[in-house]
C-alpha cells in the first residue's frame, strides 16, 4: 500500500487537473450557477475520477494529500468566474478534454498496474480516472451524462487504458508505452471531435 | 483488516455479479444505448453495491482485487449485446434478481460481521450490497431508483440481512444461517414479484 | 492512521446526525414514500458526509465503527413515520439543520486536520461532511440538489471550516475556535433563513 510513482509526471497531472475542473467550471457558468456552485463542480470534475480510482484501489486519495490539486481547482473556479464563458466554450475546451482524458486514462491505468491490479480491472481503473469526474458532474447537474452519450468518449479511455496495459504486458519501456497510449487515445477522441463520430446504439432485431 | 473469509463460495458470488450486470446491461439495451454503456452498466450493477460495502468497512474492494468479476461482467455486457434484449427481460431476469438480491445481502452482512461491524450496521451493509448497484444504475439512468418506489425490493434485502444477523446472534451453524436467510429473503420478494405487493407510503393525518 | 479525536463531543455528534437524519426522513415523508425508504434516505443524510469525508482521508467509517449512530438513524425514521410530517416541517427543521451544518462542517475540518491533511482540502473535508448528505439526499429524490441552488447554505459551512482551519493554524485553543467557527457558521446560515439572502449567479457580460 506504501507503492510510489517517482515518476508520475507532477505538473502534468496537475494540468490535467485543471483542464477538467474548467470543464465542471464552464458548465457551472452556463447555467447561472453561483461562484461557490462553480467551485463545488470545478472541485468535483477535477478530482472525481481519481479520487474514486484511489478508494478503489486501496491508495490514499491523491488529492487530499497533496497541498497544490485542490487550490488549483479553486483558481480554475476564480479563472472562470471573472472571465466570459464564451472565452472557454467550443472546440479549444473540447481539445484540451480530449488531452486531458487520454493523459488520465494512462495515469489510472498504470497506477493501478504499479498498485499489482490485474490488467482487466487496472483498464477499468483508466477509465474510471478519466470519465467518472465528468459523470457526477452530469448527474448533479440534472443532465444526460456522457455515459449515456453515443459519441465516442468512453471509448477513446478504454483505447488509452487498454494500450496502456498492453505496452506494460509487453514489457515495453514506459515512456513509448504511456506516450504511444496517450496518442491512440487522444487522436480517437479527436477524430470523434472532429468529424461527430459516434457508436451505434443496441438495436437488436426483435430487440 | 486481513480477514479472509474462506468459505463464500466464490461460484455463487460471481453467478451474483453476473445476474445483477444483466440486470444493467438489460436496462442499457432497453434504452438503446452503445456497446460501452452497456459495458459500464453491467460493471457498476454487478459491483456496485459491493464496492461501496467493501469501502465502508474497510476491506480490499473485492472485484478489484480479483481477476474474474471484472470479466465476467464485460462478457455479459457482450452477451446482451449480441443477443434480442426480450430474451432478458420479464420474469425470469426478475426472478434471477431476486435470488441476487437475497444471496447478496446475505454474503453482504455476513462479511461485514466477520470484519467485527456490529449488528445493526452490519445488516445495512447487507442491504447495501444488494440494492446500491441498482441505485447507482438507476440514478446514471435518469431515472426515478428502486429505494423510490414502493415495490418490496428493499424490504426483501433487509429481511435476508436481518435473519443472518440473527442466526449469528444466536450462534446457529452458518450454513443453517444463510441457507435460511436467502430463503426468507428470496420468497418475500418472489411473492412481491407474483402479487404486486408494495408497501404503504406515508399518509400520515395532517402530512 | 490511528489517531484518534478523545474530546469530539459523541453526543453533539450523534444529535448532528439526528437532525440530518430527520431532513432526510420528512422529505421521504412529503414525497409519500414507504417506510424503507424514509429509513434509507434518514440514513444516507445523516451519515453520508462523514462517510465521505472519512474515506477521502483514510479514516475509519465512523458509523460502521460505531454501534449508535445507525440506530439513531433508524429511529429518526420510526419518529417520522408515527408523526404528522408538518410537525418536522418548516423553520424550526430549518434552524436545526443550520445548527447541525456548522458544527457538522467544524467537526469535518477538525478530523481532516488531525489526520495531517493540509489546510485548503481540510476546509474541503469539512464543507463535504457538512453538505454531501444532502446533495446525496436530493440526487436520489430526483430534486436539484443544495449545491445548484444559491441560498446560503455551502457557503456557510464554507465559513464555518474556514474559521475553524484559521484557528488552528493561529494555535487557538481548540474550544473557541471552535465555538467561534460554528457560531459563525451558524449565524450566516441563519441569516440567509431569515432574510432569503442569496449569492449572485454567474452573468459575466458576453458569458
């Protein structure tokens, strides 16, 4: 349980951070929320992956013992509340989402593979770190979370997650793993982004 | 915290899981949604409410640490994907669930008093490990959840509970215990799901 | 990890639950729902805060540890059911829950520091015990939670968890800070009751 990431970039994982706590920030501004609304959601998108992978995975809770993630979700909230929404809506938002999502996915993964979880649930763990912020996010806001959305999302984690665990099954040298599964990832969603990709929904015959 | 509990028949408890991610991914094909919700909801309805039970008392969170539960529930999410979802639905899912249900709550309280929880909140993890993957499932829904509505659902897990906790009470064989338990359990549901029994709602004078 | 809080006052902390609790169960009552579910929702509002609060910091569960807390719980619910819902209802439930949010958020905030968390999430950990109950409370219902609404009341137990992590970090004596942190709290709260006064929603020019 006392298992170290020496290597976990620091400023990254604060940057990925940020980027989805201005997502719960931006949402909480579109709806006329006040300033401490805007923190309870930049607070809760930031951190509710992670924090949930943590508990899952018996690790202390990454934010709350580190001095620097929850004010910096508090300056993202200051950020967005003194700024015009228009600043941060639209495709920048989305791009840096997709960057976040794939960066977050790989992280959880590999925390997950360093804490001696079997691969199945370790991709499971990547796509919880990268997805559940923006879920109860969504629910507390009353709205169709992207769980129930057919545009790729989740599925772009589950690629990031799932390249992860095969570059570590591999053997391959951490660095061509994580930055090979952060680039698979992240080019899925883009393209989703890009050009409204999406699933197919379950439309059995007889179904 | 090192507690094992040997004998929970490992076959059971993953026939559980699989029922109650049936139960997801059922709902997920009912609402027409994608192969990746569909997976997430038969995750966070098979283990949902053991997850939360194993965090409360302070155990390794079970499917996490287990090869096969995470598994079994993507192949049942592919099961109903690649199946008509009439197959699933109607009474014979209801009937699953409600051997589910008892067999939950039973297991739920029993590795709560075997952690050295104490009566009372021991049966409220058996009740949670029974009904919490079905609130969350409703809750991503959008959907008004089964602690909502009067059908006796909760009422059937916390009869299973209480009588495990009585039957250790009282010191009775285990396999007596919970044989009894589940059976107590699982028939006040099945007559529920046969007559339509519900409870009443508050309808207090001057309420 | 085994620090342990002597002089948190048990039953200040067990009347707190009891009145969250019964927030909870009279609005499973106005919602005219079964007995079961006014005893869960009692349950959920009562402990639900500190339950998260105490597994982000790695704590225990208090009320699973603890052989009073679900009882009381409980019993709030049995109270509710025997009597008219408008007993419960209106300004006295009202001062009562603004009581039990301050010491709710101080009591939060004082573990949170005596687990060795720093200041800014300790303040977090104390607006989470005092608020998350509720939010829990109102996603089930189906209701906008506490969290969308602009009446004060997260900012209150935000005040009540600030003075209490500033007067730590002075080195007051515990009881008045303390005492200073939830009057304060509780005065704020109070005069939102009072007077309606709410915070501004977010309406940057060009947002």
């Amino acid at each position: 349980m006392s298992v170290t990431l020496p290597q976990i970039p620091a400023a990254l994982d604060l940057i990925g951070t940020a980027v989805f706590a201005l997502t719960g920030a931006v949402l909480a501004s579109r709806l006329r929320q006040t300033f401490v609304t805007m923190a309870f959601f930049a607070l809760i998108t930031g951190v509710g992956g992670g924090s949930v992978r943590d508990l899952l995975i018996g690790a202390p809770v990454f934010w709350v013992r580190d001095p620097w993630v929850a004010p910096v979700c508090m300056a993202v909230a200051l950020l967005a509340w003194f700024t015009p929404h228009k600043w941060w809506e639209g495709r920048l938002l989305d791009w840096a989402d997709a960057a976040g999502l794939a960066a977050y996915a790989v992280l959880g993964t590999a925390k997950a593979l360093a804490f001696g979880i079997a691969p199945v649930p370790a991709v499971l763990m990547g796509v919880i770190t990268g997805c559940v912020g923006g879920v109860i996010r969504d629910v507390l806001a009353g709205r169709p979370s992207i769980i129930m959305r057919p545009e790729i999302y989740v599925t772009a984690a589950a690629l990031a997650a799932g390249l992860c665990a095969a570059g570590a099954w591999l053997g391959l040298p951490r660095e061509i793993a994580w930055s090979a599964a952060m680039l698979g990832g992240f080019s899925l969603r883009g393209y989703a982004i890009a050009t409204g990709l999406a699933l197919p929904g379950y439309q059995r015959a007889g179904g």
